[in-house]
C-alpha cells in the first residue's frame, strides 16, 4: 500500500520575525487611521446636514486656479496667449463668412 501512496512529509512552519522595526511607519499609521476615522465621522455629519466646523471657509470659487495661473504667467505667455485668441477667432469668422458667400 505504501507504494501506490508513499508518504508526504509536510512543509515545516516558519516562525518568522521581522527583524527591522520601524516606529516611524508605526506611529504613521495610527495617525492615519485616527484620520480616516475623523473623516469618516466628518462625512457622516455633512451627508446628516450638520456642519463638522461652524468657522470654516471656503477659499476656493470657480476658476481660482486658472487666476492663480494667469497671475504667475510672464508677459510674453500672456502676448502669446492673446495673440492666439485673436488668430482662432480670425479663421472663425472667415469660415463663417466663407460658407455663407458659398450658400
């Protein structure tokens, strides 16, 4: 009977311990799940209606980040720019005024 099914020994187990210990990543992730657990609450109040911080103010409006940018643009990028619209437009209105000659 052995013959058909010899015997299979087992994989030993391994008893493994991490030998570099980091308290940086550990202290790391308890404050990310102190976080998350934070945002979590926070999302819960704002989705009941509840505001999380009476104080808070909103800094950014629609279109802050393309003012930001315009403001931080040299003057030759600005001249480019414009000069650009003015091109784009020109071959507007002469597609325009090419179609309706045509029809």
């Amino acid at each position: 009977m052995s013959v058909l099914f010899p015997k299979v020994n087992k994989m030993p187990s391994w008893n493994w311990r991490p030998i570099y210990y980091d308290p940086k990543k550990d202290e790391m992730e308890q404050k990310l799940k102190a976080y998350q657990a934070k945002r979590a609450a926070e999302e819960k109040a704002a989705a009941e209606g509840k505001t999380p911080d009476p104080n808070y103010t909103p800094t950014l409006h629609r279109g802050s980040f393309r003012e930001s940018h315009e403001d931080h643009m040299s003057m030759r990028q600005k001249a480019n720019r414009q000069s650009r619209l003015i091109l784009w437009i020109t071959v507007l209105c002469l597609l325009i005024f090419t179609f309706y000659v045509l029809l």
